[in-house]
C-alpha cells in the first residue's frame, strides 16, 4: 500500500505530492501541512491497511452495509476516511462505464471534486457536536426518502457522532436499521463508549489505529522532501513521538519545527519548541540517578532546566528511558525501533546488561507517581529533585518478601550459640539497604547504588574492614498485662493493641506466660500474633495459651465500667443535679479529675518540670 497522501487536483506537481515550487501568494493563501497532505484515495491512507483490505472485498463481493462506525484517536484519519468512502461508493469514470463502488480510483471521478470539497448535495456532512438534537436527525430522515440528485448513493457523513442526544439516538434507530437502498451512513467518533450499543448493532464497526512510529517517521521524511525543507532524523523521531500515532498532530508539529527553524528542521530546534530535554542529556541523569550520585543527578537537571526544558517532561522522558531498557531487556529486537537516538540505543543496551528487572521496576514506579506531583507543584524544579532523591535511595530496595527473609535470618543468627559474631550478607546487608522499617539503625549518608563503579586495583586489593559488634540492648520488662497493652501501642501495633483490650480475658499472667481466654467473635489467631510479637520485643520465647476458664473482664469493659461509676458519682454530686435541674436536656459528657492539691503536689511537680496550673473551682468539680 502507497504510504503517500494525496493532493487536490488543482495542485502541480508530483503524482501524490504537491509541488513545492508553487509560492503562496495572495491568490493561493498557505494551507496548513495537515490540509495539504490529507490522503484523497484509499491508497494514500497509511497505518490503516486492515479497514482497507476489509472495504476491497466488501465492495468487490457486493457486500456493501448500510453504515460504518469508525472510531479512533484524534488524527488517524476517521473524518478522511469517511469522505473516502463518499467517494468509492460514488466513483464514476468520465466516459466509462459505471462499474459500481471501488476502492481503487486511480483519476478524479464525476463527483470527486464536489465531494472532496464538501460541497455534493447528496453527500452531506453534519457535525453532531454542533446538531445534538432530534430536530437535526428529524431532517435527515425526512430527506432520506427521496433519490439522490445525480450520485449513485445519498451518503450521511455524521462527525462526533457521540454528542448527539438520547433522544437524536432513538430517532435514528429505525432509520438505521431500515434505510432506503439509496442511502448510506458514515460516523465517526472518538467517544466511541459513549454510543449506545443499538446504534453500534447496526454499523459496521472499524478501529482506526495508531500509525506506527517507523510508518509515520517515514512519511514526514516524504512529506519534507518534497517541500523541499532539510530535517534531521532525530528531529523527526522527536515529532513522531510527541505526535503519539496521529498523523494530524505530527503534520501540525512538523509545521511548527518549519517555521520554529526558517525552513530547517533539527532536533535542537524541536527540543527548544516542545520544551523538550536532550535524550543524551536524560540517558547521563539516569546513569546517574541509578549509580546513586545525587550532586551529579542535581547538577544535571538543574543544567536541564537552565536550557529550558519543563521539570515534568524531563521526568515524564526519564520514565520513558527506564521504559526503554525494561524492553530493552526482556523484548529481543526492541533495538531496531527506528525513533531511537544512538545514545538510547547503545547506552540502554549497556544499562539493560547491567540493571535488574527489580530496580527498573521500582524506578518506574516511583516516577510513575511522582509525575503528577511535580505538575501540581508550586515548585517544579525542587519536586523533580526530591523525585530524583527517592530514585536514588530506593532504587535498590530489597521487596518485602527478600527484606522478611533477611529479618528471620538474622533473627534466627542471634539465637545461635555464634550470634555475637556477625554473619556474612547478614545484618549488615540490611544495613547497606538503609530498610529503618526493619532495623532501628540510623540511615546511611548516602544511597546504596545501583550501578556501581569498577574498583580500582588498590581497593580491590585491600581487605574489607569487619565490623564491631554491636551490643544488643535488653529489651523492656513486662510485668503486668497492662505493660503489654502498652507495649504494642508503643510499637504502633495499633490492631494488636485493640484486639488485647477487647478480646483478651485475662486468666493467668507472670512473666514469659500468659494464659486468657478469648472474647467471642475475637481473632483466632491472636495467641499466635501474641506471642510472635512478644518474642520479637523483649527477645525472649513467651508462652501464650488459650484458656476455657471465664476470667478477668476485659480491659474494655473494666474502663467502660469506669467511666460509668465517674459519670454516676458526677450526677450524684448536689451542685450538678442543681446545674442538671436548671438546665433541661443537659447532660454529662465528660468527667475530669481535678488537679492535686497541697504542698506535697507542688514538690512533685517542681521536680518534674513546672508548676501545676491552679486548682479548679470547686464549682467545675467532676462536672
């Protein structure tokens, strides 16, 4: 299939090409790329060779629908395509003989010109996102009735087909399934959910695609020659992938680097149009970013930033990088991609040999979720380094499963009988990771990298230090169950914390065991949960069973119990059920204790910090 869009007719020069010789002038006012190029055949359609090969059969079988949905990202040619049809199911050769609807339309037909130009009375073009109502479609079905003036078909181009009403929809439903043979519907849409499915039933439904980045390259390549205008190939790969797939958008871009660059495309010039880093420059902040040399990373972005480029698009193309050597790594041939620069191709090639699918992982994720932030930021700049801070420091993470491994190995190390001799990989492999989660150590000066540099000999040669051991400090007494409870509050184990005072009955409790029995509906596993989390804070096994015997209420019930006797001696006392008879509809909502009294009060406090406020009036007593 010809990857060339086509010209109108009153253009010279090449077949498929205008000349570009024609100088605008009055007379011929300049018209934008994307108008000028616009595919005027089935043939000059490009990307789209399945919708293509489909209508071929269809029109030589016969099998021709009475309408097409087509559906797609703005400027992949729905609206083109429609007129296209216009123009097939109508061709007519100037003094051949009517052979029926063709794809193939190698010279302008009878209709050709008027239909190209919008201006055929039997081909009528109607923009829903301006005619939503169902007087609109009440026209078009009042005019469908009758023949086509001199088209072999009457055919309906419906643009935005999305916007129309609800009730627009239902008036077209019997139209659409019943139409006279004379007529024919073309929609297109990019909302295409937004259609109710018994309009879809009814259509023939294409999905135009995305062009291909080397398809699209290509033909801004043919697009440039023949306006006879010098661009860079990187200049073009950096237009196709801000294009995204759409023809119209990278015509559009391409007329901008034009006039961006007096008639001289190069990838410098788009980079400053689109605010745009240098990939080269985006490939030497990710080596740096993942070796974990954050002065390094610093001074490369704010070197990008100085250049012009947006903070966002600098970490919107570092996630793509660390896009390209996850591919890179697991995609075999990914390499051949022809919108890749020859630092990207070589130098990702090196980093996906040298980086684990982990580390690009994590990368990915943390600026995945960083980008939203630096948009939304007062300050760009200093959130895109912050972004690049936890890059650099999380990059190689040990993931939950590795860091739990790790906990239990050194857990059960230090029960051995060497445990005071620290293991190899052990503890100080935690340690290198900078997890504070898992280890109460304090975080290293400076992140663990990813990338690491090949050591010289001298230090290759010199034996690693061993480090000291640290003395383990005595974990905390629990004497009473209520030393438990606070515990677990103070490790922010906050379910433990609340399964204990409302589950727990407490039967029998001495240090290293305790026996309870279980309030109805509690967790059955949190004997289990006990006794691992006492292990782990006071270092030695404790003993947690459950037990049949009835009890101690628990610690709820007991403060619940409290609080009731505090409320009922408050509502006893004679100034406030004077304030309570006084009052109607008051009621008791918080009972305080009052603040002590006497000179031995004033001691304590003074040996603790400052002196107790005064105390209350006796009127505000437990009230």
């Amino acid at each position: 299939m010809d990857e060339t869009h086509g010209t109108f007719p009153d253009e010279p020069g090449l077949p498929g090409m205008p000349a570009a010789s024609a100088p605008a002038t009055a007379a011929t006012p300049y018209r934008v790329l994307a108008r000028k190029y616009r595919p005027q055949t089935f043939d000059d359609l490009i990307g789209q060779g399945a919708m293509v090969r489909t209508l071929a059969n269809a029109f030589s079988a016969n099998r021709i629908p009475q309408a097409w949905m087509l559906t797609g990202v703005r400027g992949v040619g729905k609206t083109t395509t429609a007129r296209i049809l216009a123009r097939g199911l109508n061709y007519v050769r100037t003094g051949q003989p009517d052979t029926g609807p063709t794809v193939s339309m190698p010279e302008l037909g009878q209709h050709c010109q008027a239909i190209m130009e919008s201006r055929h009375m039997d081909v009528l073009e109607m923009d829903a996102a301006s005619h939503t109502g169902i007087d609109d479609v009440r026209g078009i079905i009042d005019g469908i009735r009758y023949a086509p003036v001199s088209a072999r078909y009457k055919v309906y181009i419906v643009d935005e087909v999305h916007m129309l009403s609800e009730k627009a929809f239902n008036a077209f439903l019997k139209t659409l399934e019943e139409p006279p043979p004379h007529a024919k519907f073309v929609f297109a849409t990019t909302e295409i959910r937004k259609v109710p499915v018994t309009i879809l039933s009814r259509c023939q439904r294409f999905d135009l695609r995305r062009v291909e980045a080397d398809v699209l390259s290509a033909h801004l390549k043919k697009i440039c020659a023949a306006e006879d205008v010098e661009a860079e190939d990187e200049a073009l790969a950096a237009v196709t992938r801000a294009a995204e797939g759409s023809v119209r958008d990278a015509l559009s871009l391409l007329d901008q680097a034009i006039a961006h660059g007096a008639g001289a495309v190069t990838a410098a010039g788009v980079r400053d149009m689109l605010g745009l880093a240098d990939r080269s420059r985006i490939v030497d902040l990710f080596e740096a970013a993942m070796r974990g040399d954050i002065p390094a990373a610093f001074a490369e972005i704010r070197a990008q930033y100085d250049a012009g480029a947006d903070p966002a698009v600098v970490l919107s193309d570092l996630a793509g990088f660390t896009h390209l050597v996850t591919r890179l790594k697991l995609v075999p041939g990914a390499e051949a991609d022809p919108t890749l620069s020859e630092a990207e191709r070589v130098r990702g090639a090196q980093f996906a040999g040298r980086l684990t699918v982990r580390a690009l992982s994590r990368a990915w994720q943390i600026l995945l979720k960083a980008l939203p932030e630096v948009q939304a930021a007062p300050r760009p700049l200093a959130a895109a380094e912050m972004a690049i801070v936890r890059l650099a420091y999380a990059a190689d993470l040990p993931t939950p499963d590795e860091a739990l491994r790790q906990l239990r190995a050194d857990i059960a190390a230090s029960e051995s009988p060497g445990a005071g001799t620290p293991r190899p990989g052990g503890g100080g492999a935690m340690a290198s990771h900078g997890s504070a989660a898992l280890q109460m150590a304090p975080p290293p000066s400076s992140p663990r990298p990813v990338l690491a540099s090949v050591p010289s000999p001298a230090t290759a040669s010199a034996p690693a230090p061993r480090p000291t051991p640290a003395a383990v400090p005595a974990g905390p007494r629990l004497g009473r169950f209520e030393d438990v409870v606070a515990q677990a509050e103070a490790a922010r184990d906050i379910a433990l914390k609340v399964a204990l005072e409302r589950d727990v009955h407490l039967v029998r409790f001495e240090e290293g065991r305790i026996e309870f029995r279980l309030a109805p509906g509690g967790r059955q596993s949190l004997a289990n949960d006990l006794a691992r989390a006492l292990d782990a804070w006071t270092g030695r096994r404790w003993v947690v069973a459950v037990s049949k015997e009835q009890g101690a209420p628990t610690l709820a019930e007991n403060s619940r119990a409290a609080e009731e006797t505090r409320h009922q001696n408050a509502a006893a006392h004679p100034l406030v059920r004077e304030v309570l008879s006084r009052f109607p509809g008051a009621q008791i909502v918080d009972v305080r204790d009052k603040a002590p009294e006497g000179d031995g009060a004033e001691s304590a406090s003074e040996s603790v910090g400052p002196a107790a406020p005064p105390p209350e009036d006796p009127e505000d007593d437990d009230n």
